[in-house]
C-alpha cells in the first residue's frame, strides 16, 4: 500500500531522515519506534507532503505522492493523528468530527461514520456539544483519532498517541486501534515512544535511529532482540 524508497527530508540544511525505506502492506498494523528526535515524526510529515521530500520516493498504491500537496493526498487516503493531538479548542467535539469529514459531501455516510466512532468512544457521545477545549488529555486523543477516521481514510497514521496519557488511558486507545484495524480494515501506520505497547499490537515493526532505519521484522521478533528490550523495553 505504502512504499518509501531511500527518502531524504528535514528542515533547512539540515536531514532529519537519510535514505528511509520501508513498505506497509494493506490491512497491517505497522510501528516504527526510536528515541525521541530520532525522526519518526518527520517520517509521517513527508509521507503526507507536510515536509518536502528531497531524495527518494514515496508511493501509495503504486502512484507516486511525494510531490504532491497534502490535502491531495489526504483525498487519496492517507490521514494523520498528529503528535499533541492539534483538536480545534473553540469548536464542539461534533464540529471537530464534522472539520474531519470536511472534503466529503456524502451526508448520510458521514453520519453513519459519526456514530461508528461516537461507538468506539461513547464519551464523545456524551460531550458531543461540548468544546473539545474543555476535554482531558485522554477525550482530546480520542477527539483526533475519531476526526481523522471521518475522513475514511484507507491509511491511518498515528503520531505518538500515547503521550502525556494516564496508563488506563493508553490501555484504551491501543485496544481502539487494534479495533479500527479489525472492523474497517484500515491500515494503520503508528509512530511510538511506547516501544511495548507498540509492538504487541503491530504485525510488523521499523527501529529508527538517528534519521535511519537499523533493523526491521515481525513485531514479536523485535520484543524479543536483546538489543530492543535493553533500549527500549526497559528490560
């Protein structure tokens, strides 16, 4: 579904990834995970033409989208939840969901998708007409989660979904992840500092170090390499 061949992407004179490759299948769960300011973060701004690719490629279902324009490539199908979650503060958690399906116009799908994810989330639910302002820090991640899926997207891709949560909280979202992955089918790419909490719920996993990928393979392979579990897994 998603190929990156020797990508090149930063900011100013500087690369924050130097020649990423890696691929993600259709129906996968995917994690790429590395110590913070590794690159993962850039890795998702150049897939969605938020940072500019300078060398390589990228490629959604076979068509190039590297040089394209992000709300181009949103109509694609790729969709981020991004890191600090970025909700729109002064609107209500409805109008928030309503700005997620912002370039659809299918009035009745587009409810059914608001109350599929009000059913992921019944606290959405019930704070529907509340200011997503308002929300704690668990409601807001799944506030954004929740827009990015009214827009269908067949890519998902999630940028530290985790952080600054309470562990019940992030018990909750990544059992949700694991379920908008079974029910819709939809491939969802995770970006984690969570390095265990990642893994047990991906098929396959991308280490990252320093803006380069440095291993790869079945996620149950990287729990069990020494060499992750004493730099990431604490053990």
């Amino acid at each position: 579904m998603l190929k990156l061949e020797n990508v090149q992407s930063g900011y100013g004179n500087k690369l924050a990834i130097k020649e990423v490759s890696l691929e993600i299948n259709e129906g996968e769960i995917i994690t790429l995970i590395g110590a913070n300011g590794a690159g993962k973060s850039t890795t998702l701004m150049t897939i969605c033409g938020v940072v500019a690719c300078r060398a390589g490629s990228v490629k959604f279902q076979e068509r190039e989208i590297h040089k394209m324009a992000p709300d181009e490539i949103v109509k694609l199908g790729i969709c981020q939840v991004p890191e600090g979650r970025h909700i729109f503060p002064q609107l209500t958690v409805k109008e928030n969901l309503d700005m997620g399906a912002f370039l659809r116009n299918d009035t009745e799908e587009i409810k059914k998708d608001r109350d599929y994810v009000y059913s992921l989330f019944p606290i959405l639910a019930e704070r529907r007409h509340q200011d997503g302002g308002n929300l704690s820090g668990g409601e807001q991640q799944m506030l954004a989660m929740s827009r990015a899926l009214m827009a269908r997207p067949k890519l998902l891709l999630l940028d530290e979904p985790s952080m600054g949560l309470a562990p019940l909280v992030i018990k909750q979202i990544f059992e949700i992840i694991k379920q908008i992955n079974k029910e819709s089918n939809t491939t969802i790419f995770l970006v984690e500092q969570n390095a265990n909490q990642a893994l047990h719920i991906a098929d396959r996993g991308y280490v990252m170090e320093t803006g380069r990928i440095t291993l790869s393979g079945p996620a149950q392979e990287l729990l069990a390499n020494t060499d992750i579990q004493k730099a990431y897994l604490g053990i």
